[in-house]
C-alpha cells in the first residue's frame, strides 16, 4: 500500500436542480465564498488556477487545478491537480427527484513534504480531516443553493440557475 495515495468518495443530496448545481460549482473562484476550507482560488488563466485549502488542521495545501472536463449535458466537472496534491478531482451531477446527487472522487498522491513524512501515522487523521472539509463544503453549498434560489425569486425570474447575480 503506498501510504501517500488517497481515494476520495462522497455524495451529497442537494434541494436545487443540477444545472442551478453546476453553475456554482462550475465557477471555482467563488468556492472561498461559500466553502470555508477553500481559502483561496486564484485564476490564472481560462481553464488553470491556484488554490489553497485548509481544514481542522493547521496547515494549508496549494495546488494547482487544471480543467479537465467541463460537460454541463452530463453534469460533470473533472479536473487535474498538482503541487501538494497530484492526481484528480470529479463532481458529477444527477437528477433525483426535485433536487441533485452530487458525487464527488478524489484520486491524488500527497507531494506535501511534512505530510509524506507524516504519512503511517497521520493517515487517519488526514482521512478525518478531509471529511470534515467535505462536511463544510456540503453545508456551505446548500446555503449557497438556498440563497441562489432566493436572489432567482426576488429578481422575479423564476426558476434558479445559479446564473450571474
């Protein structure tokens, strides 16, 4: 087993249609808005940024993310990742019912000094501490849905895409 590869996997049912989803999600640079462990997001260019995490644990990561996939059809959003982390993250969207499953993978190999030394030892708590960002990304998301759809309303517009406020 090589101690620095992780897997990620976890879904999140959302009270918002998935294209309304997907145009948040799509626009990486306001993660930091909603999403408390995303302290930054810097783009560089039309399909490649930086950005800096940090969760329960005092340290950040940086990476930078590069578009992979962008298939608003098929509610799926890839892209690849180097720096701390080197590997892949994928959102997927789908219907169900009213609202959206979003299913999130993670597949990456820590490159982050400290944290490779740490690797045995720390895994659990890098496990834990990962979940814990998930958890604040999920709650942050649906409060961002909640007030997209509020901001829809109040413009008289009807259904909520996530669309430019």
């Amino acid at each position: 087993m090589d101690w620095c590869r992780y897997r990620f996997r976890c879904v999140w049912r959302l009270a918002a249609p998935p294209d309304a989803v997907y145009a948040v999600l799509e626009r990486a640079e306001e993660y930091p808005r909603w999403w408390p462990q995303v302290r930054e997001v810097v783009p560089l260019d039309e399909t490649t940024g930086t950005a800096r995490f940090r969760s329960l644990l005092p340290y950040d990561l940086v990476v930078t993310a590069r578009a992979l996939r962008r298939d608003p059809a098929s509610g799926v959003l890839e892209i690849g990742l180097g720096g701390d982390l080197e590997g892949w993250a994928r959102w997927t969207l789908t219907p169900e019912g009213p609202g959206t499953r979003a299913l999130y993978e993670q597949e990456v190999e820590v490159h982050a000094r400290l944290l490779r030394l740490l690797a045995v030892p720390g895994r659990p708590v890098f496990r834990a501490n990962h979940a814990l960002m998930m958890r604040g990304g999920r709650r942050g998301l649906a409060a961002e849905m909640k007030e997209v759809a509020r901001r829809a309303s109040t413009r008289g517009g009807g259904r909520a895409t996530g669309g430019p406020v």
